[in-house]
C-alpha cells in the first residue's frame, strides 16, 4: 500500500548550519507515529519544513509526497489547502496560535470557511459542533468566548478542534500536553485516540513523554542530533531498542512493576550543529563507540522486518543490553 505521507532525504540548513541531516519517514492512513528524543533533535523542525513553515532563511531540500504529490517547494496556493485541509497541526503552546482580540467562533469559523467552504448559519452549527466533540462544556455559549476565558486545558481542545475543522488525513501533535497536569494530559490524550479511531486519521505524536507515545503509537521514530537513528514498532523499542541513544532514553525510564533498577542517565548534551562532530553525531557520549565510529555517519539501515538502525555497532548494542538485562 502507497504511504499517506512519504519524506526523503528531508535536510535543512539556517545560515548554512545544517539542523537535519537527510530525515526519511512514512506513514500509512490511519497510522500512529511517535517521533522522540531530546531538545534540539530536529523533531519539530522536520515536519515545519515538511509543511513549509519555516522561515525564508531557511535552505529546506529533499522530497515530501502527500499521496504520491510533491509538496516541498509547491506553490502557496496549494499549500494553503494542503495546511489545515489534508495536514493539521497541533502546536507547543496552544494560547499562542490562537489570537487574543478575536472570540473563539470567529476563528474556528475562519477555519471551516476555509477548508469547507461553509458560510451563514451552517458554519456556526458546524463551530458549535466541533466544540461539543472535543467536550467544551456549553458550547453555544462559550463559543463566543475569547482565548483568555478559557483554561489551559480546553484551549487545547479548541486546538484539535480548529484541526479538525478540515477533516484532515493526518493530524500532526507537537507535545500536545505540554504544561497540562497529569489529568488533564490522559483527557487530551484520550480524546486524540478517540477522534483518529472514529475518523480513520493517521497521527504524528511529537513529544518527549516516552509513556504517552508508548501507549499511543504504533510505530516510533527516535530522533538524534538532526537525524534519526532508530526506526521500529513501538512495542519493540520499549521491549528491546538497539541504538545506544534509544537505550539510554529507555534506561531513564523507571519501571512501572518487576524488580527496581539503577537508573542510567546520557552523559553530556546533544551537540550543537555548528559545531557537529566527525562521523556518528552520538558517538561522544556513547560508551560502545570504537574508532570506526568516528569516521564516518552510519546511514539508517533495516535490521529486520519494519525495523531499521544507524549504528555500526548494533549488535555489540544489543549484547550489552542484554547483558545489563541479565544482572
């Protein structure tokens, strides 16, 4: 089956530093994709340039296919319908995206006029609905309520509902719970679930919750330094990752039952693009580096059925995994 989205060889470059380094993903309809690892991974900047989000300083090349269509580089026009309509975006900092001095129903019916071509009377039934979706208590009064009225928790779900408000086939999540308490974070989360079951949407979870992109995707990217470097279904990176950098990320995990462990934290920091190290970019902090990966970047490589790594020492990861396992 042809991929919903298809991104290869995405990199991107501000003043001619390079922040990523050549990003290939997939996503099928329907699917659920968790995209993870530090501040500064390139996380977010990959699907900003895959939507053609960034700023005009910025070099963006490579390729970006929506059902088979290049869209990096596509006239604004067309990205206009494609943003909003095939592609939705949930942001960091949902109060920001949404402005202060306009009430809620004048922006989710900007929205729907746009992507749906609604007017009069049927795109404030339809604003009023997509309130009521995503559980806003008295939406037809609230509806004409402004940002600042509203908690933090429901501006994000006046988010998902201005997202929702094309329809979209995929629906992209930046850290969608991000300075919620716990509570209101597995409500958000819940109702994400919900939504892309019932309406058949693919999603991409951004986020640096390892336990929130376990339980929500089926698949997990792991991000390092402007590439990725560890790609495979989520229950087997959970059970058994293999790039060094996926099994620290895992290691700082406490376990939930079983017996208690030490847990073991990444020295040093992710590297700062302009000043990239020579071959493997996670080499200065791994403890299974050898000379070899200092010469030269290994690519993303399959290992097995649907799961791929870019390390030259796996197998050597995987033994010394095992090995901690087994004291």
């Amino acid at each position: 089956m042809a991929p919903l989205i298809s991104i290869e060889r995405l990199s991107v470059a501000f003043n001619g530093v390079p922040v990523l380094r050549g990003v290939d993903l997939s996503l099928q309809q329907g699917e659920a994709l968790g995209l993870v690892g530090e501040s500064g991974s390139g996380k977010s900047v990959t699907w900003l340039a895959a939507l053609g989000l960034l700023p005009r300083q910025a070099k963006v090349t490579g390729s970006v296919r929506l059902d088979g269509r290049e869209i990096l580089g596509a006239p604004a026009a067309e990205l206009d319908r494609v943003r909003g309509g095939r592609v939705a975006m949930i942001f960091q900092d949902p109060a920001s995206a949404l402005n202060p001095v306009l009430t809620i129903r004048r922006q989710l019916c900007e929205a729907l006029a746009l992507h749906r071509d609604l007017s009069g009377e049927a795109v404030k039934a339809e604003a009023r609905r997509l309130l009521d979706v995503v559980g806003i208590p008295d939406a037809k009064r609230r509806i004409e309520a402004y940002p600042h009225e509203f908690s933090g928790g429901q501006v994000q779900r006046i988010m998902i509902a201005m997202a929702l408000a094309g329809h979209p086939d995929l629906l992209i999540a930046d850290e969608p719970t991000t300075a919620l308490d716990a509570t209101i974070q597995a409500q958000i989360l819940d109702l994400l679930a919900t939504i892309r079951r019932e309406m058949g949407m693919a999603m991409v979870l951004i986020s640096h919750d390892l336990g929130v992109v376990a339980e929500n995707c089926d698949r997990v990217a792991v991000m390092y330094a402007g590439r990725i470097v560890e790609e495979a279904p989520a229950n087997q990176i959970f059970a058994d990752p293999v790039h060094p950098y996926a099994q620290g990320l895992i290691g700082a995990l406490p376990p939930l039952d079983g017996p208690r462990r030490r847990l073991t934290a990444i020295p040093g920091t992710v590297p700062d693009p302009a000043r990239m190290p020579a071959g493997c970019a996670f080499a200065p902090r791994c403890s299974l580096a050898a000379e070899p990966c200092c010469v030269a970047a290994p690519s993303l490589a399959p290992i097995s059925d649907g799961r791929s790594v870019a390390c030259i020492r796996a197998e050597a990861s995987r033994r010394a995994l095992l090995g901690m396992a087994a004291e």
